[in-house]
C-alpha cells in the first residue's frame, strides 16, 4: 500500500533543515539583555513569566490501517499575567491547524482546526521546586467532524518541576472530562501528561528529552512517546526566537493510532521585555 503524503510535507522539511543551520550558527551571535542561558531557562519553563507564541511543526506517517500520515501545527500562545507581587497567571492556548490523509478510511483527506486547549495555571513566584495549577479546557473549535471531539471539556491541570541554573527537569498534566456538546459524540475523558528535562548551555543551546503519555479512559487506550531534542535561542533580526527539533518515537499504543514514525520542529518567538 503506498505511504501517503500530507501537502506541507516538503515545507516541513525545509523548515526543519533551516533549524538545523540555525542551531550550528548560533553561537556566534551576542546576546543583549538576558543571557541566552537565561531565556533557554525560562522557555524550559510552562510558567515562566514571559511572552512567548510557538508554532509547533508535527508530521506523522503510517497512521493506522491505512498507512496514513498527519500534519498538525499548533499555534500556542502563552501570556502570563501578575495577580499579585507573589503570584502569576499563565495562560497557554493551544489551536491545531490539521492536514491528514488515510486517516479515516483510504483515499481521504481533511484539512482545517482541531478543537483547541485552553489552560491557565496559577503560579506562585518561587525558586528551584516550581509549582503551578488551574483549570483546563477543551473549546469545540473543529472545523470538520473528523477533526474534533464536538464536546466542551474541562477538568484541573498541574505542573511541578525543578529548576536550577541550566537544568529543568518536571511534568505537566491535565484530566479532561466532557460537560456538553453533540449528545451523538463520544464522551471526552482523557488524561495527558509530558514528563521533561533539559539542560542549557551559556550560548543558549539546550539538548533535551521528553514523553508525552495520553490516556482515553473512554476508549480505554494509551498513546506514550519519547523525543529527544535540541534547541536554540538566537535572533531572527531584532526577533528573540528559539529553535527546536526532534523525533517523535512512539513507544506504545495501539495500531489505529500509532505512527510508525514522526518528526517535530518548533519555532518560537520570544519576548523577553515583558
């Protein structure tokens, strides 16, 4: 059966070979402000008080019977907002833009947003041990049926990590159930979780590795993969951004949604005044 393609494919790949050239040539460049260390720190951190909006490249192939193959890129904002001198409110928004083929049967193709997430964690401002928790959503966003879930979701969502001077090493999770929405579509109870770590190094360059677990309770399936990465701050012009690149290895799951292989690259835009 022939491995299908999704259209992006070939921009995904030159994007990801500039990243690559992007990384080698990074440590030649002077950084004003904060240290390039310093920001590959606080992008290591989901509550860092800094503006950030990432564009998250995945592509995926050999998806379920089919062979099919899954192009997503999440656009995720992330504004924080200070409550108080001692605490911070970190909003991260995550809107999938989806071009898939073979997916839901052969010869098939759907194109448009996914549902989004919407996740807001309170923050207290502390040093090494950081905590972080608050509510998150799922919002019916989809444009095509195949695409989301037709459900509003919410349920609680945490983050605790350590933190020191080029090492970050935490998880992140959130528990999701439906509360309304298509009385015809499955019910929305699902678990995410992505365990970390990281280590920066003065020129801002980080190396990486993480996994990423998704249960359906509904469905009763498991989804865990393993990416190793590599990162970089630098400046595109007067633009802070950090680069970043790595495989998606899949480790369990089963077939109907398991890829056989992906690939990620991230590029994030910065802004370290705010």
């Amino acid at each position: 059966m022939k491995t299908s393609k999704p259209k992006f494919s070939i921009k995904f790949i030159f994007n990801s070979a500039f990243l690559l050239l992007s990384f080698v040539g990074f440590s030649q460049e002077p950084k004003p402000g904060a240290s390039a260390q310093e920001l590959a720190d606080k992008l290591a951190n989901p509550v860092a008080s800094l503006i950030s909006v990432p564009l998250q490249n995945n592509i995926n192939y050999g998806i379920g019977p089919f062979n099919g193959s899954k192009y997503t890129v999440n656009i995720q904002p992330i504004i924080p907002f200070k409550l108080t001198e001692n605490l911070n409110l970190i909003t991260r928004y995550i809107l999938p833009v989806v071009d898939q083929r073979d997916i839901t049967g052969e010869n098939t193709h759907q194109f448009g947003l996914s549902d989004a997430t919407v996740t807001a964690f309170f923050a207290p401002k502390t040093k090494g041990l950081i905590l972080g928790f608050g509510p998150a959503f799922i919002v019916p966003t989809a444009t095509d049926n195949f695409l989301g879930t037709e459900k509003f979701g919410v349920g609680p969502s945490a983050l605790v990590m350590h933190q020191g001077k080029g090492l970050s090493v935490g998880f992140i999770a959130n528990q999701i159930w439906s509360i309304a929405g298509n009385e015809d579509r499955a019910d929305v109870n699902q678990f995410y979780t992505q365990i970390f770590m990281s280590h920066s190094f003065k020129s801002g360059a980080s190396l990486g590795l993480s996994s990423e677990i998704t249960q359906n309770w509904e469905g009763n399936t498991t989804l865990i993969t393993l990416s190793p990465s590599i990162s970089a701050v630098t400046k595109l012009g007067d633009q802070v951004v950090q680069f970043a690149i790595m495989p998606i290895i899949p480790v369990v799951g089963p077939d109907e949604i398991k890829p056989d292989w992906g690939l990620r690259a991230v590029l994030a835009f910065v802004f370290p005044g705010s």
